[in-house]
C-alpha cells in the first residue's frame, strides 16, 4: 500500500545493490571511517590548492571558509555540511573535489562551532543563526564578483534554501541552490531521532558534547556545562540550551525558528532543487506535503538513499553527488510560468 507521500510525489527507480538498500546502512556508510582514505587520497589536489578565508560576516562575526580555486574565474560554489559535522565532513570532500576538477572556484564554509572553530565567536552555535550564514555568502560574493551556486547537506540544506527564500531582503545573488536531505520540520526530526534507531541520537549526543566541550574550554568564563553534564537526550539537552545561552524563551519558538515547511519558501526566486529520499530515518518524509511549492523549487524524490547516503557503490561519486554536478554544470533553468513547483522523476 503507497504511503500518502508517495500517492502525490513520483518516486524514482534509483536502485542501489541489494546489499546497499538498508536505509541505516546508506546512512552510516555517509561518514563511516572507512570510507575516509580513498576519499582524502582523491581529494588531494582540493586540499592542496585550498586556503583558509576568515569570513567577516557582520555583528563582529566570523566564519571559516576554505578555498579551492579550480581555474581562474570559475564559477563560485558554496558547499556546507550538517550539523556536527563540517568542510573535512566526507561528503563534503567528495562532491567539492568533482566541483573542483571540473574548474569551480569551491568554498567549503564551516558554520559556527564546527570544524575547528569554537574560538571565533563567543556565541554557541544555534539553527536560527540565519544572518551569519547568509553574511559569509555576501562575503563571497564580494570576493568573486559572481552569482554563488549552493550545496547543502542535511542542516546546511536547510540554511541555504531558508538563505535563498529571503535572498532579495539579504542582498544575495543566488544562481541556483540544491539541498540534500534538508530538514525539514525540525520538531518531526527531533521526533523522529527519539522514536527511531537509538544509535543516532547516542551519535549527535556524543558529537555534540565534543563541541561543547570544546566551546567551554576557550570561553570558560561564558560557559560552565557542569550542571547539563550528565543529559544526553537530545530534546532535553537542547531545551536547556536554548533556554540558558540563546535569546529563545520556549525549545517549541526554537524549532519553528529554523522550519522550511509551510509559507518559508514561499519566497523564493533562485532555481533550487531538494534531493531527498522516503526512506530517511532521520527526515520524515510525510514533511515534503508541507512544503511551500513555489515554481523554482524541484523536488527530487528516491525510494531509498537514507539521510544523505544515495550509495549505489562503497568508492567513488554517490549518485546524489554525480546529480548534483550535472545539476551545477547544466545551463541553468528557469521556471516558465509561476504558481505551483514540480516535482520530478530522476
């Protein structure tokens, strides 16, 4: 029996080997360790030719980028991790080092308090810290004198496309946005982290508390976790936070504050494309029939990929990623008429 997503969204043939179709394994193998050597090795021209960038971003902000410029004048790409995660995320290296040899100028940003970043803002690190992100994009900007193209994983899917919903008021010059796996309705994530497979939550408990500590020990005077030590569960954990170091006096304002569903996207104006799958464990899939569907929003939907997997091979380019270079080397399309989005066979 079709579930109610796949009655209204077409779902495409991608069909990994039968040994790669375990929604949590696609999930995992995103950033399994093993994996790590033969993408660093391939990635070694992108690391070799990259330079750190200290983006200002306003308000006293700074974010870290680094840059790898793959001929002069290539077009700009922005490519942004999830959370916890960061520009050395796998995933990361993987897609900017086919964006790289095929000459785009690639800036793999690390959002506050990832990476190796804890020291360059006093601020914890929260998912509503939407005008730094799009500050570090006008920086880009500055520095290229060309429209960005956006990639985005998981977390960073949702800040781009939330960027690009408000690009007009935030003075960016956006050529197209794809968001894989984005989260969508941060409350049904939450949700779907303490109902599903327990290892994800101990997984973003247990990276989240290395960042924290990190924030604590360069800012020991801002922060004394010693009270929140113990708490491991995720909604509680981010409940205290918001609460102690945010300027969000409820976790449900928190959650609504960086949500893409409803009117959010109702905005947007630049060609963007969501690659998502409705086997996600983590990404609840019934949330794509609450987004806004503007016409220059896709939405790419597989039956399976998990969160941020879409493996049909353990080495080389995922299918998501060689989608996303082809999505990002095409003459970019715009919608012909406005009203209602559409959604695609891929």
């Amino acid at each position: 029996m079709p579930t109610p997503v796949e009655q209204q969204v077409p779902v495409d043939d991608f069909q990994p080997p039968w040994w790669l179709r375990n929604r949590h394994l696609q999930s995992m193998l995103a950033s399994v360790a093993l994996r790590r050597g033969p993408i660093v090795r391939r990635a070694q021209p992108l690391l070799a030719a990259q330079h750190e960038l200290l983006l200002d971003c306003g308000d006293e902000v700074r974010l870290q980028c680094w840059r790898s410029s793959g001929s002069p004048g290539g077009p700009p790409v922005v490519v942004l991790h999830g959370w916890e995660g960061s520009a050395e995320s796998l995933y990361v290296l993987s897609l900017s080092q086919q964006l790289y040899e095929r000459g785009f100028d690639v800036f793999r940003l690390n959002l506050r308090d990832h990476g190796e970043t804890h020291h360059l803002n006093a601020g914890l690190f929260h998912s509503c810290r939407l005008a730094e992100v799009c500050g570090a994009l006008r920086a880009v900007q500055r520095l290229t004198g060309q429209p960005l193209r956006l990639v985005g994983f998981s977390l960073g899917g949702n800040f781009l496309l939330r960027a690009a919903a408000q690009a007009r008021s935030a003075r960016l010059d956006l050529q197209s946005v794809v968001a894989v796996s984005p989260v969508l309705d941060p409350h049904e994530t939450l949700r779907a982290l303490e109902e599903g497979f327990t290892g994800y939550a101990r997984y973003f408990a247990r990276k989240w508390w290395r960042s924290l500590s990190k924030k604590e020990a360069v800012w020991p005077h801002q922060y004394d976790l010693r009270e929140l030590r113990g708490i491991n569960n995720l909604r509680r954990l981010t409940d205290e936070l918001i609460r102690r170091y945010t300027e969000f006096e409820t976790l449900d304002e928190y959650l609504l504050g960086y949500s893409i569903t409803g009117e959010r996207l109702a905005t947007l104006e630049t060609t963007s494309l969501v690659i998502t799958s409705l086997d996600d464990p983590i990404i609840p899939a019934q949330d794509l029939r609450h987004l806004a569907r503007p016409a220059w929003l896709r939405v790419a939907v597989t039956s399976r990929g998990g969160h941020c997997g879409f493996l049909d091979r353990l080495t080389g380019p995922t299918w998501a990623e060689r989608r996303i270079v082809a999505e990002l080397t095409a003459t970019p399309a715009r919608p012909a008429t406005a009203g209602t989005g559409t959604e695609e066979l891929t």
